[in-house]
C-alpha cells in the first residue's frame, strides 16, 4: 500500500508543479495581451483568461489534493513514532503548507486578471514563476537527505539559489527590453 501510495503522491506533486509552473507563465501572457491593440487584446485576454482558469481548476487544485491526500496517506502509514523520528518531515511540511498558501494566493488572482484589475506587471510575475522553483529546490533536497541535511547549509543554498534566479530574470529582462529598442 505504500508504494502505491508514494507513486500517486509523485504524480500528484509533478502535476502540481507543471500546473503552478504553467499557471503563472499564461498570467505573463494574460498582463502582456493587455498592451496589444485591438482586436488582438480582447481574443488573447479571453483565451488566457480561460486557459488560466483551466489549468487551475483541471490541473492544479486535483494535483494539490492528490499530493496532500496521498502524502498524509503515507505519514499515518509509516505512524507518529516515524514522523517524531524524522525531524525533515516537519520542515518538509512547512514548505508544502506555503506552497498550498502560493497556489490558492495564484487562484485568487484569476478573477483579478480577468477582470483587468490587478497591479502586477509582467515582469512581476516572471518573479513570481520562480516562487514554484524554490519550493521544488527545498523540498526535494529534505526528501533526499532528510535527516542528514544540514538545515543551515540548505537554507543558505537555497537563499542563493533564490537571488540567482532574480538575477537571471532580471538579466533576461534587460536583454528583451533591448530587443524591443531594435
């Protein structure tokens, strides 16, 4: 049962992070169709604006309740004497607990951005498609090392791995920002 288990909660995490990866990449597009002119603007708003809710509510909310669901599965499975042995397993769930805040906060944006009333540039959300990239990092590094992993190590890797992405994004916005000069 308890393999069964892990494979579903693998799916259901996968699917999650495809879903949230993809969820915020149609908000870039969404903002973006903003500044086209007519009649683009209203055909690429409507289409992302479905796409978003789609993959929201067919990609993202399932694959978060699977994941939960078979992951709490596998913590009753394995008992509380396992789960106060394993001192991972509580960090672990601090970061999926705001990886669960992210994709409602992501839900919550849709009806904004359907409605053209959110403040949020592009670029902003660039930013924020990485959020789903730092939660990755730092999950899958507690489920590999699990107790073995120096937390403070890990916490700083993953501070750095964080500033190496806005540094990124932001070196990519700067050389779309000249290709658009041309």
């Amino acid at each position: 049962m308890y393999f069964l288990f892990k494979s579903l909660h693998i799916v259901g995490f996968v699917s999650w992070f495809a879903g949230l990866f993809y969820l915020v990449r149609i908000f870039v597009y969404q903002v973006e169709s903003w500044e086209k002119s007519e009649p683009d603007r209203s055909i690429l708003s409507h289409q992302f604006d479905l796409m978003a809710h789609r993959v929201y509510t067919i990609i993202c909310k399932p694959a978060m309740y699977i994941t939960w669901t078979f992951g709490l599965g596998m913590l009753w499975l394995n008992g509380l004497a396992w789960l106060s042995a394993n001192s991972w397993m509580f960090i672990k769930l601090i970061f999926l607990v705001g990886l669960t805040f992210y994709h409602f906060w992501c839900g919550a944006l849709i009806p904004k951005l359907e409605k053209r009333t959110l403040g949020i540039s592009s670029f902003q959300f660039r930013m924020l498609n990485e959020v789903p990239t730092v939660f990755l990092v730092a999950i899958s590094l507690l489920a590999v090392y699990k107790n073995s992993l120096d937390f403070l190590m890990a916490l700083g890797g993953i501070i750095l791995f964080g500033i190496t992405l806005f540094v990124a994004t932001k070196a990519y916005k700067r050389a779309r920002d000249r290709g658009r000069a041309r």
